[in-house]
C-alpha cells in the first residue's frame, strides 16, 4: 500500500519540482530585470565619467571604451564641482543639524511636557507636511529679498530647516514625538527621583535613548539637503553660490558637449548620497517607513 | 532602594490614571522651558512657513510685478483669468495624466515587486537596495542621465530601436510634443518605484503569516488571498503611498524643469512649472501666486480626503 503510493506519486513530484524551477526562473528574471533596469542608467554615468574625450570619435555613450581618471580632478577643478561641492556642504550641515536638534527639542516638548496648546501647536506643525512649497516660493523670495538674504546660504538653509523643500521640523517633529511618547514613564521619573531637573530628564536620558530615531531623521534630512534643487535654483542664482544640483543644471538637456566632465560631476555629486545609503540603508527605511505601516 | 520602589509604582500608578502622553493630571511644564524647546523652532516655522503661505494668498489677490511699491488688491481677478487661460488649463490636465499614470504605474510595479520579494527570493535585501538607488538619486541626476537615454542621435534608446529593426520608431523622445510627457513621466516612474517597493515590503512584512496559512487551507486561491488578506493587511501603507504620490503629482516641478523646461511649447508644462515661469520670468507675481493657491488647494483638499478615507478604513 504505501510502496504502491511511493510509486505512484513520483512522477507527479517530477511534475512538481520542474514546475518550480520554471517558477523560481520566472520569479527571478521578474526581479533581474527591474534591478537591470535601475542599475542601468548608473552604469552609464559611471562608464561616461571615465572617458577619455582625445581618443573618443564615435558614439559617446559606448559602454567603458575607454578609461580616464583625470577627468575626476578635472571635474572638480575646470569644471567648478569642487565649489559646488564645498557650497553643498555649507548648506548641508547646518540644515541636518537644525532639523535634527530643533525636532528632537520640540518634538519632546510636545510629547512629554504639560502646557495649554500643545495639541494645536503638534497640528500646526504636521500641517507644514501638506503644504507644497509652490504655495510658499513667490512671497517667501521676496521676503528673503527684504531680508536681504538672498544670495546668501541662509535664504536655503533656513526655509529648508522650517520644512520648506523636503525633509524639515514638520516630519521631523512628527517623528521624534512619536518616538518620545513610545519612551516609558518610568525612567523620567527615575531620573527625577535621582535630582534631574526637567532640562537634565531631557539632555542625560530622553535624548540619548532617542538617538536611534535621531539618527534616521539625519539621513532623511541629509538626502534632502544634498540634493535640493529648487531653493538654491531660486534663492542662489548667483555664479559664486551655485550648489551641485544648480551647478549640474547647466549641463543637462541632453547636450553631448564636455559629456566626460558632466558625468564626472555626477558622479562626485552622487558618491557621496550612494555611500550614504549603502552604509545607513536600515536607519534610512526606518524613517521613510515610521509612520505608514503603524497607520 | 525605596526611592526606586516608590517611582516605580509612583510610575505605574499613573499609567493606569492617565493614557501614555496624555497631560491631564500633572503639573504645567514652566513656560521658559517650552519656550525653550519650542521657541526656536516656532519661529523659523512661522517666519518661512505661515508668513510666506499667508503672502501667497494675498499676492493672489493683487496685481504685482515684484518690483513696484505698491501691491495693487484685484479681488478674483487672477482666478478669474485663470478660468480663460489655455496654457494653465493644458499644465492642470498635464498634471491629471501625471496624476494617472505617475500613481497607478510605479504602485502596481511596486506592488508585484514587493509580494514577490515577500513571497520569499534569495537576496532579499540586495533587491530592495538596488530597486531604491533612483529613488535617492538628485533628481538634476536623474534628469540629465535621462536626458542622455533619449538623446536624438546616440541615445540608448534610439541605438537600440536601430539594433532591432525598429529605425522608424527612433525620433528626439523629448523634442516631440507627442511623445515628451510619457518621456518624462517614464524617467519620474523609473525613480518612484523603488520607494513603493520599499514601503508594501514594511507593510506586507507586518501580516501575520497564520491568516495567509489559514486561507490557503480555506481553499482560497492566488488572487483571493491577495484580494482578501494582503490587501487589507496592507492598506495603511497604500493609503499612505497613494496620497504621496496623488498629491506629488499636483506640485511636479523638478524633474520637468530639467528635461524639458515644459516645453516643445507647452507639451510638458505642469502648473507648477507655469506658475514659476509667471512669477520669476515674467514677473506677474500675482498671477503665480493664485495658481500657486490652485496647487494648495488641490493638495489639501487631496490629502485630508484619503486622510478621511484612511480613518474610515480603519475604524471599520
């Protein structure tokens, strides 16, 4: 009886296991050709960056025909990204370190402290998360103008800390309160009982048991910083303050001319964000992903 | 030793009085201290946020060219006009097909990639992180490499039409009115799907596997087990994903900006494109301020309508 059963199911096993072979491949030439697909345009700038431009005659986006590391250095220097380079940093750090500080400061107060007007303040703040900065640019160029900050890295960095372009108090505010509610009460107390005045609650336990939240909030609001493009387009107009994004806009619009250096300049754009993600891949997903899943 | 026992239970006695967060009950914060934790951020909030959002309101109800003393108050007047415009009305139905198409494409790519990752794949992790590289990309890189696929004479995509025969399909993809806006809608697709994959795989990866096990001794097939126990599983995040992209699509600007300008003509202008080339081109800062307003408008109205949605879904 169960030899006979033995027999007969092994054809069928044989039926099974070749449809899941051609199962796996379907699954993974599905899953290869989306990562082709993404890997692709990557591979061409990398294969452009390193052209060497005296011996290329033909088509100029031929895969890795030729191999030319000066055009790294050349970049950075004929080309100007070493500036735009520095000008990126310059509005980078401040920002990161404005959304990140002001956020964790706010975001506790508005989870832990006591205070009329909490609730309405928290909802004015996650309302900055629904307004698109086009409803903001026109007047805020020429109160920037009044200011007279136009020109200079503050007209960026400031809108860009009050949540203006991508990444700032709004999600940030929202993410730290969330993080800072999920803390238990008794360590507060703990701390208090130990003497901790509320400052000390804050600064000697609250705060650094919310790095790790912290730290997701740095690298949103890196990538954010790094490659925004629409304040500086707007607010830095001038040739001396050019950022890397601003800077590559003059290259773009397909035009083949210096391709070699334009794609050097990508590249020394890019290197940096892709670094940067390969590194904190976990802390960047946990804050894209903070508040969608939990609803 | 009985300092910790009495916060302890000073601590778990409050708990069970108040809900976690809540304030009622305990003494008031000082107010130099919220002033020091809030003040800070209040201002910049108010002074780059509030201010300027109040200044587009009242722009969009004056004529104004940026330079003049005095703002002129119009009333509708700029609503109006806009009623008339054709070149607006072309720039909002080109953000409605960016609405469509730039939703539905990179969601349903997201969300076969996401269940089959789920489903279970070797290299899991290395197939997100590859899938989300365009998604981190500057958008001037994505547009300037683009730019390059679909470049007239070398293009990768001109090169390989040619390679298979097709040499009648091959034009400028971005110079041709016809084909400019799904060009660009493709290039903005390719760098948005990784982010829907990354957000189904969070939300899938929060289904209990037990209720998928239970169906699947029920008796329900593929798509019922999709339809019925992932779907639901993963709403919020779909909310959430659906009212990014949705409201995103009303206030696309960049990536049109650097491939096209919104050009051949107005083939690719969005509104928001065109309330930039009003304002800071031809300096009717008034005029862009009320179709900054139709931006607004149409965003808040969007986001607290699948907020509502989402509510709803959640109660039920």
């Amino acid at each position: 009886m169960t030899a006979g059963g033995i027999a007969v199911s092994r054809p069928a096993d044989r039926v099974r296991r070749r449809r899941n072979l051609a199962f796996a491949v379907a699954k993974y030439a599905f899953l290869g050709f989306w990562a082709l697909l993404c890997l692709l345009p990557m591979i061409l700038i990398f294969s452009t960056a390193f052209k060497d431009p005296t011996i290329e005659t033909g088509n100029p986006f031929q895969l890795f025909s030729s191999v030319r590391f000066e055009n790294l250095v050349d970049a950075w220097t004929l080309g100007n990204f070493g500036r735009y380079f520095m000008n990126t940093i310059v509005i980078m750090v401040p920002v990161v370190l404005g959304v990140v500080a002001l956020s964790m400061l706010t975001g506790y107060a508005l989870a832990r402290f006591a205070f009329p007007g909490r609730s309405l303040l928290f909802f004015g703040f996650v309302l900055g998360l629904m307004i698109p900065f086009f409803s903001l640019m026109i007047p805020l160029y020429y109160n920037l103008r009044d200011y007279g900050l136009l020109d200079n890295p503050l007209a960026v960095i400031l809108p860009s800390i009050a949540g203006a372009g991508g990444t700032g108090l709004p999600l940030g505010i929202f993410l730290m309160r969330a993080f800072f509610l999920d803390m238990p009460d008794e360590l507060a107390d703990a701390a208090r009982v130990d003497g901790c005045d509320e400052l000390g609650v804050f600064t000697k336990v609250m705060a650094p048991l919310a790095l790790p939240g912290a730290s997701a909030l740095a690298v949103l609001a890196f990538m954010s910083a790094w490659n925004t493009f629409l304040l500086p387009l707007l607010y830095l107009s001038g040739e001396d303050s050019r950022t890397l994004a601003t800077g590559l806009l003059l290259f773009t619009g397909g035009r083949t001319q210096e391709l070699e250096l334009t794609a050097a300049g990508t590249l020394i754009m890019i290197a940096p964000v892709v670094l940067f993600f390969l590194l904190f891949q976990r802390q960047f997903i946990r804050g894209l992903t903070a508040g969608a899943v939990k609803g | 030793m009985t300092g910790s026992v009495a916060s302890v239970s000073a601590g778990a006695f409050e708990r069970i009085t108040r809900r976690r967060g809540r304030v009622r009950g305990r003494r008031q914060t000082s107010w130099a201290l919220v002033a020091l934790f809030v003040g800070p951020s209040l201002a910049l909030y108010v002074l780059f946020m509030i201010v300027p959002f109040i200044g587009t309101l009242q722009l969009s109800l004056s004529a104004w060219d940026g330079f003049a003393p005095e703002k002129t108050p119009v009333g509708l007047a700029n609503y109006q006009a806009l009623l008339g415009d054709e070149d607006f009305w072309r720039a909002l139905s080109n953000n409605v097909v960016w609405a469509v198409i730039g939703t539905a494409a990179p969601i349903a790519i997201g969300l076969a990639l996401a269940i089959v990752l789920w489903s279970g794949a070797g290299f899991r992790t290395g197939f997100r992180a590859i899938y989300f590289l365009p998604v981190i990309l500057p958008v001037v890189v994505i547009g300037l490499v683009w730019g390059w696929i679909y470049n007239p004479l070398f293009g990768v995509l001109n090169t390989a039409l040619e390679a298979v025969g097709l040499d009648d399909w091959s034009r400028g993809w971005l110079g041709d009115p016809d084909t400019a806006l799904v060009a660009v809608l493709i290039a903005a697709i390719w760098s948005t799907f990784g982010f829907c994959v990354v957000m189904f795989l969070a939300g899938l990866q929060g289904i209990d596997l037990n209720l998928v096990d239970a169906a699947k001794v029920d008796g329900a097939n593929a798509w019922q087990r999709f339809r019925h126990v992932l779907l639901p599983g993963i709403a919020p995040v779909f909310t959430f994903v659906l009212t990014i992209t949705l409201v995103g699509a009303f206030s696309v600007f960049d990536i049109v900006y650097v491939m096209t300008r919104g050009g051949p003509g107005t083939a690719t202008e969005t509104m928001a494109g065109y309330a930039y080339k009003m304002a800071f081109n031809r300096n009717f800062a008034g005029y862009g301020s009320a179709i900054s307003m139709v931006i607004a408008i149409i965003s808040l109205v969007l986001a607290v309508a699948l907020l509502r949605f989402r509510e709803r879904g959640r109660t039920r």
